[in-house]
C-alpha cells in the first residue's frame, strides 16, 4: 500500500499513476480522491460511512 505522504508529494511534483490524459475519474469530478473533503457532513445514518462533499456515501444513495 502507497502512504499518503508518498502520495502527496508525487502530486506535489506532477507525478500520478494514471496520466492525466487518460484519468477519467479526474476529468468526472476535477480532483484527485484524496482531495475531497469528508469533513462537512459527518456520517450516513444508514451505512456508516463519511459523506463526502458531493453528499454521496458508500451505500450508494445521496445521504438525508
């Protein structure tokens, strides 16, 4: 597993393990999954997950 510091500093210097090209899941929602904020919401009532800032959680339904 990749540390999340590795992570940030390949970002940091332009280096990503998909090419930007090619990065569909960059192009869908313009940000890298380690760039979204799970802190404004809190958790699903239902799952137990974060809710991420688009108000969407792991059990696949937008959170109430």
């Amino acid at each position: 597993m990749i540390s999340h510091n590795l992570v940030l500093m390949a970002t940091s210097q332009g280096v990503t393990a998909i090419p930007r090209e090619i990065d569909d899941r960059l192009r869908m929602f313009g940000k890298e999954p380690w760039e979204v904020d799970y802190n404004l919401y809190g958790y699903c009532d239902m799952c137990n997950t974060r809710i991420d800032e688009f108000g969407f959680c792991a059990c696949g339904g937008a959170a109430d």
